[in-house]
C-alpha cells in the first residue's frame, strides 16, 4: 500500500476531533490524503460520508485529531477548473457494498450512462425501455418467459445455425413465402398436406412419387 509522509504518529484506536479546518489537497495515497491549511501539513483519512473522491488541488473541509493522528475529509468544498483544459469526472467511492433505498420515485437523467459490473441482477414488475437503435454484443442469451411477442416492420436473423422446437407451430403470410436452401427436406409423421388454387411441380432432371397407393383426380 501507498503510505505518504509526514511519518506515521504512534496509533490510536479513537482519536479525538478537535477541530474543523478548510485545506487543500496536496499529494493522495491509496487510502490517504496530504492536506495543507495555513500553518501546517496533515495526513487525513476520508470519512465514511465523503464518496466524491478528493483530488490535488481540492480545497476541503476536514475535522482534524489531537496529538497528530490522522483526522478525516468530510467534503470537498470546491475543485479548480483549469483553463482550456477538460475537467477530470468526478469519481464517488464507497468501500464495501452499497445499498440504495428510495421511497419514492428515482429518475436517473444524464447524457450518457454505462454500467460495468461482473454481475448485473434486475428484478422489476414491468420494464419499459424506449430507444432509437440498440446494439447489444454478447456470447450467450438465455431466456425463459411465458409469452413473446415482436411487432415491427422487419425482422433479419443471421445465424450459422437455426434449431426450433414446438409442440404446435402455426405460421400465417398474406405475401409471398419463399424458401430457398441447398437442399430442402418435409418429413410429416401422419399427413403431409398440400392445398393452393394452383400446384406447380418442376425438377430439372427427375421427379419421384412413391407410395403403395397413389390417386389422381377428384
């Protein structure tokens, strides 16, 4: 771990508060920060209610501890802009995990959000989304629901491999249905049904009806 100096004073379970002072960061560590008010250097903590993170050149509020033991950052009060320069997003941290209770209504705006996580739970009683494009990337998608239902004007589907099972499949196309594969293949288990206005059946080299009885006519 990153420690900076001043030297470490002799360790105290309780420091005591023995004052507020308003001071600047100097130097940050890995989980302390150098501050410096008008008459001395001091290595503070951040307190537990301080999630925006300090950073050099912040000014500060602090409650420093007697005898030199490190005191605490309670808030950063404010965070020079630099001229020409993009101002650095501000970064909150809380150490451990963080429960957010609403009682009410949370509306989130912003320009543009993202979230990164190892694990991402959701659980609603009704989602509702609106977007203009949505563009996902993944490896796999699961799924179990009772009921899909997809309205649109067009639907393309790219895939190396299409595998469907049903218990009852029923398809209904007012235009043109047309298939077109290398080799296409209809096995029925009990009856194979044909029915159009018109029946066409053409093979370029040879066409096969077999069976142990074959009508033609009404």
């Amino acid at each position: 771990m990153k420690t900076l100096s001043p030297p470490a004073v002799p360790a105290r379970s309780r420091p005591e508060p023995v004052g507020w002072r308003t001071c600047r960061v100097i130097a940050k560590g890995d989980s302390n920060w150098l501050v410096q008010d008008l008459d001395s250097t001091r290595r503070m903590r951040r307190a537990v209610g301080c999630l925006l993170l300090p950073e050099p050149g912040d000014t500060v509020a602090c409650l420093c501890a007697d005898d030199g033991a490190p005191g605490w950052i309670v808030a950063v009060l404010e965070r020079p802009a630099e001229a020409g320069q993009e101002t650095p997003p501000l970064r909150l941290r809380v150490e451990g995990d963080l429960a957010l209770e609403v009682r009410g209504r949370w509306d989130v705006r912003a320009t543009a959000a993202s979230v990164e996580a190892d694990t991402l739970a959701l659980s609603a009683g009704t989602v509702q989304t609106r977007f203009d494009t949505l563009r996902s990337v993944g490896r796999v998608l699961e799924m179990a629901v009772s009921r899909t239902r997809w309205v649109g004007q067009e639907l393309v589907a790219v895939v190396d491999r299409w595998t469907q099972h049903a218990k009852t499949s029923h398809r209904q196309t007012e235009g043109l249905d047309r298939t077109q594969a290398g080799h296409l293949e209809l096995r029925a288990e009990g009856v194979l049904h044909t029915q159009a206005q018109h029946v066409l059946t053409e093979g370029a080299t040879l066409v096969k009806t077999r069976g142990s009885q074959i009508h033609f006519g009404g």
